[in-house]
C-alpha cells in the first residue's frame, strides 16, 4: 500500500504524463439515494499505481473487498457533436489486449493522486485529453460558459495532445462555444476523506465486473461545417509518448438525442500518410458496447425525451 501524504497542486501542463502514472483507491459507497451517493475514502486507504495492483482492487471476489468496495476514482464525458441539421455522439474503439477489447467507448480513463477526491477534475481531464478536434485547421478549445471548470487548464490539455501528431503541433487553436447537459439521473458525489467533503454532480456509470464507479459528464459542442469536414484524432497514448491511434466513430443520434443505432462515420489512422482520415463505415458494422457507453447511450435517450 503506498500511503498518500497530501494532494500536491498540480500543474495541468503535465496531464500527458498523469496519463501515465494514474493512482486510484479502494473506497466505500456507504450510503445512496435517487439523489445522492457517498463515498469514503479510508485516512490511509489501499492504492493502486501499477497494473498489477489495480487488478487486484478491481476483482470483484468477495476476498478482496466487501459489496460496498469501488474502484475510484475514474471518469470520462461523453462529447455530443452537433453539426447542421444532425447530432453525434463521438466514441472510440477500445484497443486490444486490453479490458473490453473491440468495444466502444466513451472519453475516459482513472483518476491520478490529485484527483483522488475529484472526479469531475478527471472526466473532463480525459474527455479532452482522448479527443483532439480540428476544424478550418485549427484546434478546437471548447469554451464553457462563466468557466466553472477554472481549476482545470483546458487550453493546455489540449495542446499537450495535440503535440502527439506533426500535423497538429504547429496549428493554432480556436474556441468554440460548449455546455455540459444535466442528466436526468445524475446525483450529487459526497466524498469524505480525512475529516474534509467534497461534492460534485455528475452520473454514475457502473462497471461490475471491475468495481469501477465512474463519474460522467456530457459536453455538447456546434459546429457549423459537415462532418466529413471535421476532424478527429485519438489523443490516448501508450508508452510515454507513443498514440495508440485508435478508431474514432461518430454515431448518429435524432433529434431527441435516441441512437438511431447507426454509425455516422468514422476516423481512422493510416500507416502510410501518417495521418488520420474521414471514412463512412460499412452499414452492417457492428462493435459492441462498454457498459459505461451504454449507460451515456440511455441517459442521453432520456434526456431527449423530456427536454
């Protein structure tokens, strides 16, 4: 176990390498609602920085934790695109020998050592870090509104990842307007850890076959171009610094935000121009889904219909 001291003040130009060097906890959900739901973290609690270890919190056999145990923290957001007349729901393809290998899924991935007691910090962290946008050539820097999210240096995110592709690395950026969208299930987290409490709202996603409790937010961003006009690009990497270039694929949501069980289209990286390029993938294409995409899939469905 390696105990945490302190949460240090973070620099978010070094996110690409938190990438890296992620640290999560076992905690315990001990009380929740329709509302809410409370998490304590232990003065001194089990941690993970290694593969190894967080196999080990993860297992859900009864020997290594009680019902009540969570994976924590981790994040994501799931990024709704609009461009004229239609609505995405941008997703990846998880890349193999890993958990859910061939799956899509959303932005995500686990929290480091100061994010232990903020969640939102880390789904917005890997949201932006895992998607790089281009568009008129310019790297797109979503702008939210009143910034709330004033702690987390978006700009500087998005550059780190943009540094990945010598395509990116001396464009310049752009703003563009977007707001997170209030699900109807979403719930307050209490997060209780060494005497202080921390509240965020967000939506839970369970994975049960790991104990992850995933804290979730949905960014939607406009465009005024076509989607064929856009471009996406994976900003995970692996390694240190090396991309894992995986599949990006756009799904197609009506009006009512419902998935209207088809793939816009997709992005893929190519070995011989070194680049990502737009493609329409085939009408019979079928991935299947995490379970934190389907839970995003649902909660969006359902804010569709009563918005």
């Amino acid at each position: 176990m390696n105990e945490i001291n302190k949460l240090p003040s973070l620099d978010d130009h070094i996110a690409q390498k938190e990438r890296e060097e992620f640290l999560i906890v076992q905690a315990k959900i001990t009380k929740e609602t329709k509302k809410t739901i409370e998490i304590v973290i232990d003065d001194n609690p089990i941690t993970a920085s290694t593969i190894a270890e967080r196999r080990v919190i993860s297992d859900p056999k009864p020997e290594n934790g009680s019902k009540e145990d969570i994976r924590f923290p981790a994040g994501g957001l799931g990024i709704i695109v609009k461009t004229p007349g239609q609505y995405h729901l941008m997703t990846v393809l998880r890349a193999s020998k890993s958990s859910f290998d061939r799956h899509l899924n959303t932005f995500s991935g686990l929290g480091c050592v100061s994010e232990i007691t903020d969640p939102e910090r880390t789904a917005i962290r890997k949201g932006l870090e895992d998607l790089i946008i281009i568009a008129k050539n310019k790297i797109i820097i979503p702008q939210f509104k009143n910034n709330p999210f004033s702690r987390i240096d978006t700009k500087a995110i998005i550059r780190d990842g943009a540094t990945l592709y010598k395509e990116t690395q001396k464009l310049q950026t752009e703003e563009a307007p977007a707001h997170f969208i209030s699900l109807p299930n979403e719930k307050e987290f209490k997060i209780t850890w060494r005497g202080s409490e921390y509240t965020y709202q967000g939506l839970p996603a369970r994975d049960p076959g790991t104990r992850g409790l995933d804290f979730i937010k949905i960014m939607a961003i406009e465009f005024g171009e076509k989607l064929e006009d856009l471009k996406f690009l994976d900003g995970r990497i692996i390694g240190g610094r090396n991309p894992l270039n995986r599949d990006i694929y756009a799904l197609e949501l009506d009006g009512a935000f419902k998935w209207t069980g088809k793939i816009s289209a997709g992005w893929q990286w190519n070995k011989n121009t070194q680049d990502y390029q737009y493609f329409i993938p085939p009408e019979k294409i079928k991935l299947p889904l995490t379970p934190i995409l389907k839970t995003i899939i649902t909660e969006v469905a359902d804010y569709g219909n009563k918005a």
